[in-house]
C-alpha cells in the first residue's frame, strides 16, 4: 500500500512535465521587462509571448508580473521588438529607441503598423495614421516624416539614420505643414 503514493506522485510529476512543456511550446517568444514584483530591473524569460496571425500576445504569468506606469501602461520587448501593454493587455508595437520603446513626446509615440510609421496617445489609440516610412517624436507641435527613405548603415553604437526619399512635416493632427519633397 506504502508504493501507491510513491506511483501517484511520479504520475503526477510526469504530467506535470508533459503540461508544463506543452505551455511552454504554446509561447514560444523570449521577452524581456522589468517585473513589478522584482527590483532586478530589465530581467529576460523564455516561453513568454506567442504570434497569433500577425498579433502578438503576452502569456498570462507574465502580465500579470507587468510594472505598470502612471497612465496604466508598461513596456516588453518581446522577440526583438519593443512593445506598450496597458492593464487591458492591448499590445502596441512602438520604435525601439535606447534600448527599449519609444518615448512619449507631447503626448504622443511612434508605431509600427504594417511597416508603417505612425502616432498614438496614451490609451494607445491612433492619433495620426501609420503612411509613412519613417518620422520623428514631435517637437513643439511639429514632426518631421518621410516616405519613400529607407536605413543608413549602422555606425559603431548600433544608431543608424534614415536617408532618401521625400521628407515633410506634420503637425498634431497630422496635416502637412511642410509638403513632402
């Protein structure tokens, strides 16, 4: 009677392996974040984010780990692009700068969406439609954007520039202040 246990208990640990290596499969992605219940800062995790399509999708152990700012929101690097999350769990894939997502400038951060640049607000909402090839953070109401310019060669820092194309400059709400040329 005293070997059933000992049988039960290896079971029990085989399917939890077998459950836990079928998790895993299921989120494939490495990520990286700075967990809110850790002060180890950026911490990297394997088996953390899946595609869904062309959707992205944080597993649940690790949002709920998420550091969440003043306007509800955290960032994750998730299979070498940089990410915003709010408590909703709606991902936004945003510019790498620095290291990690791109800034908030006047309220606003650059996105990708389908190769594509464009503007959203703190509730991660488009602001300013994603047409352009490349743009910078907005400075004094004023963004300068491009279409047709693609990237420079990367200097020894891993910084590269945009070059070609037709630049321009838009404002807030997106209308042209000065035309593409």
């Amino acid at each position: 009677m005293s070997s059933i246990p000992a049988v039960l208990l290896r079971s029990a640990l085989v399917f939890a392996l077998l459950i836990g290596g079928a998790q895993a499969a299921d989120w494939p992605l490495t990520c990286f974040y700075s967990p809110g219940d850790s002060d180890e800062g950026l911490t990297p995790f394997e088996h953390c984010a899946r595609r869904t399509g062309t959707a992205v999708e944080l597993a649940p152990e690790h949002f709920k780990r998420l550091d969440f700012d003043e306007n509800g929101l955290a960032s994750v690097g998730i299979d070498g692009d940089m990410y915003y999350i709010n408590r909703q769990a709606k991902l936004l894939h945003v510019l790498t700068f620095d290291n990690g997502a791109d800034y908030f400038e006047e309220g606003l951060v650059r996105a990708w969406v389908n190769g594509k640049v464009g503007y959203y607000d703190v509730n991660l909402n488009p602001v300013i439609a994603a047409t352009y090839d490349w743009g910078t953070p907005f400075e004094q109401g004023r963004a300068q954007v491009c279409q047709g310019c693609s990237r420079g060669p990367s200097d020894g820092d891993g910084h590269w520039a945009m070059g070609g194309g037709k630049w321009g400059v838009i404002d807030r709400t997106g209308k042209l202040v000065e035309p593409l040329r």
